[in-house]
C-alpha cells in the first residue's frame, strides 16, 4: 500500500469510527475497527500515530469531535492498520456524585497517547482486543 493510502485509510477512519459510534454500539464499532485493513508499509512510532489522531481529531466538530472515546476508537484502528496488537480498554472512577469515566488504548502495560499515571486511577469496566 503506498502512502497515500495508508493516510487515506487514517482520514477515513478518523471520520467513520466517530460517525458510526452515533449509529452503533460500541462492541460493533469496535468489531468495524477490528476488520480494518491493515498496511504492509513499515509500522509508524505509537507515539507518532497518537499524536496524528489528536491532532486530526481536534480540528473536526460535530460527530467526530476529539473525546477520550473518539480518539481512542480511531488509534485503536490506526495502530492495528500499522501492525500493532492494541488494547481499547474503558474504565470508570469516582463515587456516584463524582463519577467519571475514560477511554484508552495500551500496547502491552502502557497506554499510548495519555499522559504516564492519568489512566491508573481508573478502574477497567471493558477491555478489547490484543
């Protein structure tokens, strides 16, 4: 695949991921980012790509604007279009007063495009892939 491709299908999927979440559940988008074709170039950094996907992702508005779960859909399909085994994982902290929620894609033990320490207080309600 050249590169063009290869961007072409980050853009796509930068797009579809956000718009099928409004449509879709979240196992079926995730079953979308699970069949997307991956690349036979060599694999770009994971750092690299996460920041490609905030950076794509903070300038569109609407159904595809930059959320903990948007940016993580479409990294989590990115990175295994380059190659990779990623981890969507979404967790839950706080009290019922005080709840919140976030998602997040690790390699291995390390979540990829969240700064080091922001996910350990988070409890794992889901876990996908890899």
């Amino acid at each position: 695949m050249s590169r063009l491709g290869e961007r072409m299908l980050a853009v796509v999927a930068t797009i579809l991921f956000p718009v099928a979440l409004r449509f879709l559940s979240l196992p079926a988008v995730l079953a979308l980012c699970d069949r997307w074709p991956a690349t036979t170039r060599t694999a770009h950094p994971p750092h690299a790509l996460a920041l490609r996907v905030r950076r794509w992702l903070s300038r569109g508005r609407g159904p595809w604007a930059s959320t903990c779960l948007t940016r993580s859909l479409v990294l989590y399909a990115v990175l295994r279009q380059h190659g990779y085994r990623p981890r969507f994982i979404v967790g839950v902290a706080g009290a019922e007063a005080r709840f919140g929620a976030h998602a997040w894609v690790t390699l291995g033990d390390t979540a990829v495009g969240d700064p080091r320490g922001v996910v350990d207080r988070y409890t794992k309600l889901l876990s996908h892939g890899a």
